[in-house]
C-alpha cells in the first residue's frame, strides 16, 4: 500500500520540483541582471531549461529525495538537498561551459541558482513538515511550533509530566521519540545529570534541572509523575543509587536497557521496562573485539543447540548480529523452538533461520540435521542444570549431559565442523553433585578431541557461574514467594555464588569462541561472589517491603547436592590471562579417550536401567575430585 501511494504521489512531486528547479533558473539571472535580462541572454537561458530541470531531478532521485515522506523532513534529507543541488550544478556549469564557452553568460547566476533550488526545495518540504505538525496535529504534533500556538504551549495536556535521568546522547534520543510521537502521552520537563558542566543548560529547550542525587526534591518542585533512567552505560552502584533516589521520592520510575541487553546498539522507547534486579548487579558494558568475532560468524553456518534455553536463546540473539549465512535453532521443545524462531525471523529478516526440533541424545537425528544444513560452528548450550532433580534423576542427566555431547561431538568431527564451542558451569569444578560432575565428564570428552590429535575442529569449552534471569535461577522463585507474602527461603546463611546477567554471558561466550585453538577451557570473570542471604533481602528492599519485618527470611538448609560456595578452577589447572580482561584460560589436561568412552558406555547402560547408585560410584572414577553428598 505505501509502495503504491508513493507511486501514485510521484508525478505530483516531480511537477513541484520541476516548477522549484524551473523558477530558480529564471530568478537567477533576474536577480544577476536586476530584473532586466539582456536579450542576448534570454535565448540560452530558455534553451537550456529542458537540460537544467532534467539534471536536477535525477541528482534529487540519486540521493533519494523522492522516497522520503516530506512530513518528516529531517537534517539529513536536508543535507541531501545540498549534496545534489551541489552536483547539478556542477553537472550544468561543464555542459554550458564545453557547448558555449560562456559567451553571453553570467556566470555568477549559476551560483544564485545553486542557493535558490536549496531554498525553494528545503523550504518546501520543512513546510510541509510544520503543515503536518502545527495544523494537522500529526505525529509530530508535540514539537516546539505547535506548543508555541497551540494549547498555550502545553502540548499533550492529558500527559504525565516525566523527567528523564541521563542528559547524554541516549536521554536525547529519548525526548526526540516522545516528543514527536503524539501517542506517547509524556511531557518531558526537565533532564538530570551527574555532570555538573550541565546543569543549567538546554536540550531542544528542556533544562537541566540537576544531578540524580536531589530526585526527591526535583520530584516534589517540579511535580514529576514518572522518571525514566535513560543512562544504558551506567553501572550496578549508579543504578543502584539512583533507583534508591526514585525511591525516596515515592515516584514511578522505568529503565532503558543496559548495552549488553542492545542488540543493534540502538535505544528506543519500545525499549523502556521496569527497573529490575539484574539492573542493580550487571549492567556493567562488555567490550568485545566484533571484528574477531565476525571473522569466525559472518556468512558461517551456525548451529546452537538449547536454541530456545535461557542462555541459547540470547546466544542467538548476538550471533545474529554478526550477519551468519544460517543459523540452525536445535531445540527438543516444541514451544521454546517456536518461540525462538518467530522472535529472530521478526527482529533478523536477514539471517535465514532454520528450526530444527531434535534430541542430541538421537544420533540419527543429528546427522540428517547435520547432512542438510552443513554447520561450520557450534555453540552447544542444550544441558540439564537442575541440581536437584538431577541429584534425584541422575540417569537423566547422564543420558543428556554426557551421552548427548559425546553424540554431537562425533557428529561434529565426521562432518568436520570448524569450531565447537560448548557451554560449562562452575558446578564442574570439585562438583558435590551428579549434575556438576556430568558436565565435567562432558568438558573432558570437549577438551580431549584436540589434546589427542582426535580432530582437526577447534574444541573449546566456555565455564562460568549463574546467570540472573535464566531458567533455574533463584531470582524468580524469589519473587514468587515475595508476592505470596512470603517467606523467603535461602538454603544456608552463608551461601554465596556468582552471577552475571545473560547478554553478558552470551557475549563472552562469542568471545571466547573466538579466541580459542582447540582443548582451552575459557573461565569468564564473574566478578565478587554475593551472599544469596543479601540477595533476598535486596529483592524484598526492591519489592518496597522490610526484610524481616513486612518478607521473613528462612533457612531450610543445604538440598541435596548443593555446597556452600562456587569455584570456577579445579586443583591441576593452570589459569593464564588471555588479551580479553574479563576471560581467563586454562590449559589442558591430557587423556586417554578410548578409556573415557569405555566409561561413558558403561554411564549409557548404567542409565538406562536407571541405577543411580551404580551412576555415582562410575562418575566418581572418572572425575575423582567428585565428592557425593548425601541424597
């Protein structure tokens, strides 16, 4: 429909142009000459107008000036304007000068022609512009004119009044959308920013009231409904300094994204959310080297199993930033898959998506997968992480974790795929459990294809702590028992873990994909452990109640294989820092694959009869730092 009213509006635009470029001309020479053209002048002048508006139409086309809509005229279309009014001038001035040499020809009036098809055009589409804005009331209806004339300046008068925390390009960009999108009912009316150099300064007329550390008073003074914290690159203390100002104050307040949620880098206002726990602990920005990692990505088939899991998901959300030529969502559950798979054709039309609903555990499913599609890398993130069912199922974290791995790693080597990245947890290290001690027989079955020359693809395995937000996370089940009223429980008073949000995660692991050779067990930087004790407290802080008083805290003690405190490094690895400050590497540890695959089908037979003692007792002889706990 919009293809075709353009189509249907085009000849009317090119008549008004045609009209602009033809006027321009004339005035020109009227202008040079004081509105008396010599008569030696006005036969080339006439002549060539059917080469001069023909010439200044296709420079308009050539910068795009007939695709745009003239109600949203911006600097860069005005920019455009001059870029080709610039070259058709050029284009005339060498025709007139190769055809007549300038005899008869004041040469100055192709100047005044350039400044008068500049004003005429620009002038013309900026009215057009205000048109829309000031009379029609259209989506731009809450611009600076239309405030001006109408309403006595209020603009929106049924809006919330908002001040928006962040006077950077971001806290900009912000007002730019509120304040030409009638539909958005904010009024923005004022800024807040730590930099003192700005206070007391403008942004398109909005002051800047201050800095985040007088909200309260701001707040109450300026009759504030709402504020939005517009500052993606803050970190975990500024947030969280600022979430406690808004607070105080007793006012609503919302989010944009930190970068690492960004996928395109861009902020915009479908992007404001609710403040959220995670905002208060990881918002800090990841650097990564993008040309290494596209290097590795861009035009790759790639192929991430666990595609609709927490931390499969987002890995292919950031894969798809790096434009691969596929992306294979291998995924067992119908609905996850199917979810995954509309969000990335929606959000990357240019990546082709290729769902595939399958079972590592299925060898046959695997390489038909494998035969049609061809994957070059391989990030596998499919993986049961419960550690208590597990602990009560351990036949099933066998047959997935350990069997399904080695079933994709062969799968990899026979259809010789170039990188393999495979995602680990801190609970392989010393494991307690017969979840962290599966994914320590599967690193070992990763880490082993390089150490004994059993292929030429690049094997590396990424391990890091808990993810907030992911599924398994004691963050949402926090919540739960807070909004039942409580009480909250934590397993242990002295319990702590490491943490970091899932676009952080996601981005390492792309990172250290990118730097491994083959057997490196990369260990991500998760920063200073946190108590989960503190943790629910500040959850009940966030929710506006008293810990203790309004939420009770219980300890119901340790479940059945949990310890009290993480580690991301065995006894026998050596760690060396790597060029990226937050990944570290390990080297790797030398092994006998033919044994450990004898013990893995030894594991196989073991799960099918669902013996788990017989389960416990094999996984403590091939990883003997495994220490069972009592179930």
């Amino acid at each position: 429909m919009i293809h075709k009213k353009l189509q249907s509006n085009l000849p009317v635009v090119l008549l008004i142009d045609g009209l602009f470029f033809t006027m321009a001309w004339y005035g020109a020479f009227w202008l040079r000459f004081n509105f008396q053209i010599p008569e030696s002048n006005q036969g080339l002048i006439t002549r060539s107008i059917a080469f001069v508006v023909p010439v200044n139409v296709l420079a308009f086309y050539f910068y795009d000036l007939y695709r745009g809509m003239w109600r949203y005229t911006s600097l860069n279309d005005l920019a455009n304007i001059i870029k080709a009014t610039t070259i058709s001038s050029m284009i005339i001035f060498l025709a007139i000068y190769f055809s007549h040499g300038f005899m008869n020809f004041a040469r100055s009036a192709l100047i005044i022609d350039w400044f008068l098809v500049i004003f005429l055009t620009a002038g013309y589409r900026v009215g057009m512009r205000l048109y829309f804005g000031l009379i029609k009331g259209d989506e731009i209806a809450h611009n600076p004119i239309r405030q001006l004339f109408l309403k006595n300046g209020k603009g929106k008068s049924d809006a919330s009044r908002l001040v928006i925390i962040g006077a950077g390009d971001c806290g900009e960009m912000i007002y730019r959308e509120i304040r030409d999108n009638a539909s958005l009912k904010y009024k923005v009316v004022g800024f807040l920013d730590k930099d003192v150099k700005k206070h007391g300064r403008q942004i398109h007329g909005i002051p800047i009231l201050g800095s985040p550390d007088n909200i309260p008073m701001i707040a109450t003074e300026m009759r504030v409904d709402e504020f939005l914290i517009a500052i993606p690159s803050a970190t975990s203390d500024q947030m969280r300094n600022i979430v406690l100002q808004c607070k105080e104050s007793g006012i609503a307040h919302k989010t944009v994204p930190g970068m690492g949620e960004l996928i395109d880098g861009r902020v915009t206002v479908q992007a404001i959310r609710e403040v959220q726990y995670r905002d208060l602990i990881g918002r800090e920005v990841v650097n990564l080297e993008e040309a290494r990692i596209g290097e590795y990505l861009e035009n790759a088939r790639v192929l991430v199993t666990g595609a609709g899991g927490s931390i499969g998901s987002e890995l292919c959300r950031q894969i798809c930033r790096f434009k691969p030529e596929t992306l294979m969502l291998f995924e067992r559950a119908e609905s996850q898959l199917y979810d995954i798979d509309l969000e990335l054709k929606s959000n990357f039309p240019y990546v082709k998506m290729i769902p595939v609903l399958a079972d590592i555990r299925d060898r046959q499913q695997l390489k038909m997968a494998f035969e049609a599609n061809r994957p070059q890398v391989i990030f596998h993130a499919a993986a049961y992480k419960h550690v208590p069912l597990i602990e009560t199922h351990p036949w099933k974290g066998v047959r997935n974790n350990i069997v399904g791995t080695r079933n994709l790693v062969e799968t990899a080597n026979t259809f010789k795929v170039n990188r393999f990245v495979f995602v680990s947890t801190d609970k392989a290290v010393r494991p307690t459990n017969v979840m962290g001690s599966t994914k320590r027989v599967a690193e070992l079955v990763v880490q082993g294809q390089n150490n004994c020359n059993a292929s030429q693809t690049k094997f590396m395995t990424v391990r890091f702590g808990n993810v907030i937000g992911s599924i398994g996370s004691v963050i949402p089940l926090f919540k739960k028992q807070i909004a039942a009223g409580g009480p909250v429980t934590v397993t242990h008073p002295e319990m702590t873990r490491y943490f970091m949000t899932i676009p952080e995660a996601a981005q390492l692991i792309l990172q250290a994909g990118s730097m491994g050779d083959g057997s490196e067990i990369f260990i991500l930087d998760m920063g200073t452990p946190i108590k989960i004790v503190d943790m629910a407290r500040d959850l009940i802080s966030f929710s506006g109640l008293e810990p203790d008083r309004d939420i009770k805290i219980e300890f119901i003690g340790l479940r059945p294989g949990e310890k009290l405190y993480e580690e991301l490094i065995t006894e026998g690895e050596g760690i060396v820092p790597t060029s990226h400050e937050k990944i570290m590497v390990l080297k790797g540890q030398n092994c006998d694959q033919d044994v450990l695959n004898k013990k893995i089908d030894e594991l196989r037979e073991l799960a099918y009869e669902q013996d788990g003692e017989g389960i416990r007792k094999l996984l403590k002889e091939i990883v003997p730092e495994y220490t069972p706990t009592s179930h």
